[in-house]
C-alpha cells in the first residue's frame, strides 16, 4: 500500500509525499485504501446477493470525515502514520479534510452507526439515503448570532463514493421525471473481513439544459429543468415554513425511497426472477423515523405496476417493512397534507386511500371506540399521518430505549400497541467503540488494552467490565487522569486550529452537544450557568471548582427561538468573561460549526455530560453514550437512555435531577411557571436579565420572546412548555453538587472510571445484533 502511495502521488500530482496539500494526500491514501478494500467490497455483496437482506432507510447518514476512521477499521491507521512520517509528511495535516455533511444529528449518526457495526459483524445490512450536494450548513457567529453559509463538502471532490451511471434509476413525479444517480461508499468492518455499502442517490435531470431556449437566448430558462431536479438533493432538511419547501421536502423523501425501492427490486428480480410472493424471504427493509415512510405506498405502487393486485402488492408490503420510532412528540411526528402528496403524485396519494380505506375497515371489526380514532385513523381531516401509515403496515414497530418504548405503547402509539402488542419491540441504541472509543481516544485504547491484556474490547466491549477492579486503584486513576487532561489540551489544540476561543485546561469540562431544540434545554443550562454568576458576583458562592462550559449544537435556519437561545448563551458568555471576578471560574464556549470531527475532540477531553432533556422527551440519545465510553459522568434526567447508563453504572456515580415522567404527568394540568418565577427570587432576577438590558439581543426581541415563551407561552404551547422552572432549583444543586465533588480528585475519577467500565451494553455491535435477529432474521 506504501508504495502505491508513492506511485499515485508521483503519476497524479508529479510530486513527492511530503509536498503534497492535504487535500492531495488524502485523495492519495483515500485510493490506495479503496484499492485494498475493493476485492472484500465486491465479494460481499456477492455473498449477500443470494440471502436474505436488510436495507436501512434513512433521510440522513451522518458519517463524518472517513480517512481515519476507514484507516483504524482496516488495521492501517499506526502503519501509515509511520510511513508518513518517514516520507516527511504528518498525518494529522488531514483534519483540514471536511467532514460529509450528510445529515444533522442523532438520527443520522446512529445510522451511521448501524451500518459500521453490521459490516463488523458480517452481517448483510447495506443502506440508502440521500447525497445531498451542500448538506446542512456551515455555521459561524456574527455578533453571538448563528449564521449560515453553504457547506460544499465535496468541492475538491468525493474519494469514497463511486458514481455508479449505470445504474441510474427514473424517478416519476406529478410535474417532472429525474435521474436518481447511485453513488456507493463503503462501510468497513474492523478488520475488513466484511465490507457493506451505503448507496447515496443523487437528483440530476433528464435533460442537462434546453439547448432551443438556450439558442433562443432565453438562458434562464434553458436550466429551469436541471435546478429544480438538482434542488431534490442539493440540501439537508430545506426550510419549510411555506408550501413550496414543504413539497420540496416531501419530494426529497419520495426520490429516495422510490430510487432506493427500485434498486432492491431490479436486484431481486436479477436473483430471484419475478416471483414477487418470495420478497418478504429474501428482503426486509427498516424505516428509520417517518421520512421514508412514503415507501410503503411506493412499494404497492412499483409492485402493482410490475402485474400484481392492489391487494398482493399490500400483502407483501406489510410483511417487508419495519419502523423505528425516534421521537415521543406529536408536532415531530410527520403529517402531509394529502393535496401536498398528489402534487408529487397521484398514484401515491390514491394508494394512501386505499390504505386508510383498508384500516377503516378492519378497525370496525374491533370495535374501537369513537374517542379513541383520532389516534389510530392514517388520514383525518385530508392529512396523512406517516407514523400511523407506518405501524399499520410494518412486521414491527420498535422504540430506541426502554422508557421511550414503554412511553410509545403507554401514549403516543398506546391504541397502536393494543391492537398490534405483537409488533412492539425495543432496541435501546449503541454506538460502534472503534469511532468512539479506539479512534477518538486512543491514549485510552492503548491503556484499555494494557490492562486486560487483548484488544478483544474493539469487537466485544463488554469486556470494559473486567476493569471494575481498578476502580479503587490509585496508580490506574493517577493514569486515567492524564489521560484526560492530556486530551483537554489536545481539544484547546483543535480550538484554536478552529478559530474558537481556548480554556484552561485544569478546569472541569462540562459539555453539551447536540442539536439546538428547546426540549433539550439548553435554555435551563444557561440560565442555571447565569445563576452561578449571581452568586459569585454577590459572595454567596465561593469555592467554585473552576469549569469550562462548552456548547456545541447547530440551531434549523428557520427555528428563530433556538437561534436566540445560541445569541443568549454567548450572550452570558460575554457577560462573564468581561467581569474580572466570576471569569477566573467559569469560562462558557460555544464551539463553531460543530460536527463529528469536533465531537471525538469533546467526548474524550470532558469530565461532565450534560443530557438535561425534560423527562419524557428524549427518546433516547447516543451522545450520552459516547461520552460515558470516555469516562464522562452524565449530569441529567431521568429520560431516554440516561436510565439506562444509571442503571448499570449507578445512580451514585452520577448526578440525576429533575423531574420523572409521573412527576410531569401529574403536575401539567395545573403547573404554573409564573409561581415559581414569583417566589424564587434567582428563577426571577435570571428571566429579569433577559429584559432589563443585563444582556443585549441587538434589539432583535429575541430575548424578550425567550421570556415570554416561558411566563407567557405562545399560540403553539403553553407556558414553559418543557418545565425549565420546575427543575431549576435541583438541576442548580446538582452542578453545585458535583462541582464539590471534583475536589476530591480521586473518588471523581472513580465515578468517571467505572462510568467507562460499564459502558459495554451501549455497543452498536449488540444493538444491531438484536435488530438482526429479532427484526430482520438475517445471519
């Protein structure tokens, strides 16, 4: 491999390793991997041809930046390191490569994930989604505000996918026709004993321009027809606050499926022929959240075309799909307006119908009663309720930790669940310990390994427990210790290479990362870090352990209330840093652009991982974990998978707060923020500083409607909606509480090590083993 190397930097670039870009080296290694790879590429998918496969649909696919990961997987990561710095290069000078920007958050990661877990376990897992040409965005701050500018991830080209034109698939709507053009990248198992593929469709025209309009000089409108195909694909989520983003949205979601469904079906009838009765045996395709939910009407559709009844096609269908729901709300869970569906076809929505006709009429077979309908019709009042369409006609239905299932069968699916108990079935998420384990921290991986003698943990990470007996370890601690603030300053390093400010690295490292929605509160989190402000400033707190708090998360370029949550937090970051007393223990950083690449930076270096959502919300999360594997303690609620890390790494070795679900359900009816605002004076005078110039919005009334939103509510919600008041006092304890406890250095260590120890249930590798076997029964 060094030496083809060698061989392509001359042939390609004319020049020697070490003055090659690091664009131009990573192009270099890029193909010389794919060349090792491509023999194990093109023999799985072989092997998979002629057994049961599943399929992973997905809006997103958030695989970060691949070089290193795809070097780690295939055992070459220290080989190449050395050889680079024998020729004189640095393999670090990668990290200007961008990351792929293919999704935003824990839904596209945790496919990601899936897929990297399946390919180490050989399992015939492959997935679809969307190439989107600029992603989400690029974020920076202008004044503390979020701005955005276009993220053109692929200019200097794409090493790890491969444009397949061959394979190009049509794909019909109402008003247009458009090429669905594939282009595969390969997910490396560890080792590389298995290589699966995640295939990428991208919208391009039928017709690159009208050259008589363009002879005509009518220029504009001789490349109508390629922007509106090209705009399919050209961005992650696109804004749809109007009816035109709506229907591009919809239609984003249709390409993929109908392409991704064609696919499957032109390789099953190249394996299998035209005995369609015999798809359920060989294919089994998830439905990650309701994004690609339009697939089922899809499949009746392509199926009905390809000479089977309306019924035949239904019957297969419903065996075919499965659905993994990702969120407990009901304004998350998609509807379409039905006119909206017949603008991107007729065919669809008419098939909907029949659908909804179907269930109607097996509903009257149950009785159900009147009141209990709205929760189980899939079209009421012309909108189309994805998530029901999806568990009506999915082999099963599964939550993604144990309390959002219980919470789905309990209330926001609970009619679903007695009528269909059979289908339900949790699957608490994971992450793959090579990405978030051995490649982001390998200072600890090499200490991991030290200790238990074998590296077996990279495949089997339940064998983290066997370190348990370190916990009291003095030398070990001394160790692990290290370890961290060696990766703090490694994190400071990233930093300033990014243009972000820099911290002291012998503070504490608070962290939260994650998408920017009020329901995760950041909110609660800065308006509790501005309490801690008011408390220095006033003398009633002393002795703080100095803590850097830092914040990473993109808000939607739409979501206005989440963008002035961002303008607050570097608001009080301003604020503190400013004020020569309060600045020497608290410093709060709002990283820019926060992506994967930043995330294996965070997790390794953080001490403190702030999972603070409303309980009951959050359905469960990956961050957590990941920051756990990396010896963080879980500063949260009792929600989502926070549950599940207390459970087994103990409730005293972390810090839980707040309010339960039962707590919740009964206070709603009654709770009233405005009497915790009147009788706690430090709930008050935080609100206060949101209106009485303590903090400026720029006169954007940004944060006027923040504090409003929490007093007063809106015509969308009621009054702090997600019970930041309520859970103030205790969430404030908390972070006092802890920052106390760091003081004795080593009993905090032992809280953070056996948080690390118990980490091995949050593998990808058992969650997809349990999708394999329980849901898709492939081998």
């Amino acid at each position: 491999m060094n030496e083809l190397i060698k061989e392509i930097a001359k042939t390609k670039y004319q020049k020697e390793i070490k003055d090659l870009s690091p664009i131009e080296l990573h192009d270099v290694i890029s193909f010389s991997l794919m060349n090792k790879i491509s023999e194990t590429w093109k023999n799985s998918k072989l092997k998979n041809a002629n057994k049961r496969q599943a399929f992973y649909l997905s809006a997103e696919f958030l695989v970060g930046r691949a070089i290193y990961n795809n070097l780690y997987c295939t055992k070459s990561y220290e080989q190449i390191k050395e050889f680079l710095q024998n020729e004189g290069a640095n393999i670090n000078n990668l990290e200007e490569i961008e990351d792929a920007a293919l999704g935003n958050g824990g839904l596209g990661r945790l496919a990601a994930c899936f897929l990297d877990s399946a390919a180490t376990l050989g399992l015939p897992l492959d997935g679809y989604g969307i190439r989107y040409g600029y992603g989400l965005f690029k974020q920076y701050f202008e004044n503390g505000f979020q701005k955005e500018k276009i993220d053109d991830w692929a200019k200097y080209g794409d090493a790890w996918s491969i444009r397949k034109d061959d394979e190009t698939i049509k794909v019909h709507f109402a008003d247009m026709d458009v090429n669905a053009v594939p282009y595969d990248m390969p997910i490396i198992g560890y080792g590389i004993n298995h290589v699966s593929t995640l295939r990428l469709w991208q919208a391009e025209p039928i017709e690159e321009f009208d050259f008589e309009l363009f002879n005509n000089q009518e220029y504009d409108k001789s490349i109508q027809g390629k922007n509106r195909a090209e705009d399919i694909s050209r961005v992650l989520y696109p804004n749809d606050s109007t009816e035109k983003g709506k229907l591009l949205r919809l239609k984003q979601q249709y390409f993929f499926s109908s392409a991704s469904l064609q696919d499957i079906l032109r390789n099953f009838i190249k394996n299998h022929g035209n005995n369609f009765s015999l798809l359920p045996e060989f294919v089994t395709i998830q439905l990650n959240d309701t994004h690609p939910v339009i697939s089922i009407p899809e499949l009746i559709n392509l199926l009905t075309e390809k000479g089977l009844s309306f019924n035949e096609a239904f019957e297969i269908t419903k065996k075919v799909f499965n659905y993994t729901n990702h969120t407990i709300m009901q304004e998350a869970l998609e509807k379409w307006d039905l006119k909206l569906i017949k603008k991107v076809s007729p065919k669809i929505a008419n098939i909907i119908i029949k659908i909804d006709s179907l269930f109607n009429n097996e509903l009257k077979n149950h009785q159900i009663a009147k009141e209990f309908l709205p929760e189980l019709q899939i079209i009421q009042n012309n909108t189309v309720h994805m998530a029901y369409l999806a568990c009506y006609c999915s082999s099963y239905i599964n939550g993604v930790a144990k309390i959002h299932t219980e919470i789905l069968k309990t209330k926001v699916l609970k009619q679903w669940y007695l009528l269909y108990p059979s289908k339900f079935q949790n699957k608490t998420n994971g992450i793959p310990q090579r990405r978030w384990l051995g490649l982001c921290n390998p200072e600890l991986s090499a200490f991991i390994t030290k200790l238990l003698g074998n590296d077996n943990w990279i495949t089997n990470l339940s064998e983290l427990k066997a370190l348990e007996k370190y916990a009291d370890d003095k030398s070990v601690l001394d160790t692990f210790i290290e370890i961290k603030n060696d990766n703090k300053r490694r994190l400071n390093d990233y930093m300033k290479i990014r243009g972000d400010v820099q911290f002291d690295t012998n503070t504490i490292v608070d962290v939260q990362i994650k998408r920017l929605h009020e329901y995760k509160r950041q909110f609660l989190n800065i308006l509790a870090i501005l309490e801690l402000y008011f408390e220095m400033k006033e003398g009633t707190l002393k002795d703080f352990t100095p803590t850097t708090f830092i914040f990473g998360a993109k808000a939607a370029p739409g979501y206005v209330r989440a963008k002035g949550i961002i303008k607050l937090i570097n608001e009080v970051a301003t604020l503190i840093q400013k004020d020569e007393l309060v600045s020497k223990y608290i410093k709060i950083i709002f990283v820019t652009d926060y992506n994967v690449s930043y995330a294996e930076k965070i997790v390794a270096a953080a001490n403190v991982s702030e999972q603070i959502s409303t309980a009951g919300t959050e359905a469960s999360g990956t961050g957590n974990m990941k920051l756990m594997l990396n010896g963080a303690v879980t500063l949260g609620t009792y929600d989502g998978a926070n549950i599940e890390i207390v459970n087994v790494s103990g409730i005293e070795n972390n810090y839980i707060f707040g309010a339960h679900v039962e707590d919740i359900e009964k206070t709603e009816k009654t709770y009233d923020p405005k009497k915790y605002y009147n009788s706690d004076f430090r709930i008050k005078r935080c609100l206060d500083a949101l209106i009485d110039g303590t903090l400026d919005d720029n006169k954007t009334g940004m944060f006027k409607e923040l504090y409003s939103s929490i007093l007063e509510g809106a015509s969308w919600h009621k009054a702090d909606n997600y019970y930041l008041l309520y859970d103030f006092d205790d969430f404030l304890q908390k972070k006092v509480q802890l920052s106390t406890d760091y003081k004795d250095k080593y009993a905090f260590a032992k809280k953070m090590w056996l948080n690390m120890c118990n980490a091995g249930i949050f593998s990808s590798d058992r969650t997809i083993s349990e999708y394999a076997k329980d849901i898709w029964k492939i081998k």
